[in-house]
C-alpha cells in the first residue's frame, strides 16, 4: 500500500502514542475517546467523499469539511450535541499538536479553531424517589447472581460511582474497618477519591465475598464484579449491568409507578446525588464526593431539584399567609390624601 504522503499518519500515530500519554499523562480511555473521534474522521473522508485512505492528507482538512464531518456525526450517525462538541474538542487539540510539529499546519489550527461549538440544551436529570429505588432494589432474587445484582445497585447508590468505577473495583478496594468502611474508585483521568459506606453496605459486602470470592480462593487484585464465560473470569461488561438494571426496573414499575420507565445504571448516581443535595450535603462537598473536576458540573443537581424548590416556596407562602394584611397609611384619611396630591 503506498500514500500519497503519510505525514497526517505519521502525526496522527505520534499525537497517540507520544504526546496524550506521555506528554499530557492521559488515561486510556480518554486515548481512546480521542483515536475513535480520528477513526471516524477518515471512515467520514472514506465513505461521503470518496477519498481513498492512501490519499487522505491535511490538504483535505479545512473548516468547511471539518463542519461537514460534525454535522454528519449527528445527522447521519445519530450523536448528540455534546459527543458532536467532544469530538470538535479533539479536533482542535489535534491540529493544534500538528502545528506545534510543523508550523506549516498552524493555518489548519486557525481553521479549526472558526468552528463553533454548537448549543445543545440543558438535559434534565433522571434520578429515582426514594420509594422507586426500594422497589428496584427489591427486585433480585436471592439467588447467587441476584445476590450480586443487589450488592452492586447498593454499592453503586452508596458510593455514587459511575458505571465504569464500579467495575474498575477490585477486592482490594473495599477497606473494611470498624467505623470507617471505605471504597476507592478510580475516575475520569486515573484520578483516585476514598468514598465512605455505610454499615448495612458493608453487611451486603461481606455476604457478597462469601459468594464469589471465597476466603480460600480470594484474590486482592481480582476484579469485584466478574462473569464467567468459557470457565474464565471476565470483567464483568457495562452492557450487561444495563441489561439487568433494565429488566429489574421493568419488574420494579408493575408495582411502583413512581419507578423510570427506562431504569439505568447512571441513574443510581444522579438519585444518590439528590437525596445528599436534599440532605443538606453542600455543593462543593458534593462535587468532590461525586468526583467532579469543576464544582460547577456539580450544580445540575442544585437546578434540578424541583422538589426542593416546591417546598422553599410552600414555606414562603406559608409565612406570608399568617402575616396580617397592612392598610394603606392613607386609607379614609381625607386631609393626607389632598396633601399628597397638592391640594392641602
């Protein structure tokens, strides 16, 4: 197979493999992000403009088809607002990085840097009453995998965790003490945070670890959440959480109409986010519990709280109703009124 000229390539191969993980530290899976947003990218230049992949070069790169390949991210491929923002944000660190290797490229950067970031509107936070998520925790049997599908929605609640955190855990990282449990999650970035249990959290724990980590058997660096298939331990797959957590909440809304009719597994953080926010916990507490980098992704929960809202309002409104209504200082006061009107 011969190119054209494999410079974009070449810069492309470095821009992975050298400057995201070695030079800005980033995580795999931000790496990972980055390569399928520059995957997509050549499929786009491939497949819509017929360009052979032995043919694609920076001369094909300008603002105008950069705008072409975001609006066909969302239009042809389905993505949202936000993934079609992420995906200019690599974009723009990208063309960046290959001016800062030949300057010759830096008129790409400012090129790049005209597209606009499109406005997408507020999304709304899908969280659980506290009776919904009773009815969903209710849901597992007490069977081997039930008892496992319980633990980790319980977890998961307590620990706000994001899908990906709780099945990074490994045994090792539940530390079980006697008035401090806590769990260490490993976030966005590889960055680490400690994250209290509760006592009844750490009661399901050690059931749990009785069931598929047996003392004799047990592993500190085994993965908490695991299937098995051919005989071997995997990590357990986001998909299949989705798939239980969807079936449980099904079951969930037949007796509980409070209950999604769409139960995720993101939805345990946001309800955990809430009834803390409700709780009283402050919002820069909060955004380090939850893992935020910036206290003001936290504030979705302080907007979405209409519950809270309601009740601020009911107490206002209640105050106000018990005050006795004031009389105009000038009401059957003949003299004052002429007065103010000049003709006292």
């Amino acid at each position: 197979m011969k190119f054209k000229d494999d410079t974009f390539f070449k810069i492309i191969r470095s821009f992975l493999t050298t400057y995201l993980p070695k030079q800005k530290c980033y995580s795999f899976n931000t790496i990972k992000s980055y390569k399928e947003t520059l995957n997509l990218l050549i499929d786009y230049l491939q497949d819509e403009k017929q360009i052979p992949i032995t043919q694609i070069s920076f001369e094909y790169l300008d603002n105008i088809t950069i705008c072409s390949y975001l609006d066909w991210l969302q239009e042809t491929r389905g993505c949202s607002i936000s993934t079609r923002n992420q995906r200019l944000m690599v974009l723009r660190s990208f063309f960046k990085y290959a001016g800062m290797v030949d300057s010759s490229y830096i008129i790409l950067q400012s090129e790049v840097s005209k597209v606009p970031v499109k406005k997408c509107t507020s999304t709304i936070v899908e969280y659980m009453s506290e009776k919904a998520l009773q009815a969903l925790l209710q849901q597992p049997l007490n069977s081997k995998y039930g008892i496992r599908d319980r633990f980790f929605m319980i977890l998961m609640y307590d620990t706000a965790a994001r899908c990906g955190e709780m099945l990074n855990l490994k045994v090792k990282d539940i530390q079980v003490q006697p008035k401090s449990s806590i769990v260490q999650l490993t976030g966005k970035g590889s960055k680490t945070r400690l994250v209290p249990i509760m006592d009844k959290t750490v009661e399901h724990f050690r059931y749990y670890l009785d069931k598929f980590h047996p003392i004799e058997i047990r592993k500190n660096d085994d993965y908490l959440f695991y299937t098995i298939i051919h005989g071997i331990k995997n990590q357990m797959s986001p998909d299949n959480v989705a798939s239980f957590m969807n079936r449980y909440g099904k079951l969930a809304k037949q007796s509980c109409d409070e209950v999604p009719n769409k139960v995720h597994p993101h939805q345990l953080r946001h309800t955990r986010a809430i009834h803390l926010y409700r709780g009283g916990m402050p919002l820069p507490l909060l955004s380090e519990f939850l893992g935020h980098s910036d206290v003001n992704t936290t504030r979705i929960y302080a907007y979405a709280d209409t519950e809270m809202k309601r009740l601020a309002i009911q107490k206002i409104t209640m105050k106000n109703d018990t005050l006795p209504l004031e009389q105009p200082v000038w009401e059957n006061n003949d003299n004052l009124i002429r007065k103010l009107y000049g003709l006292r």
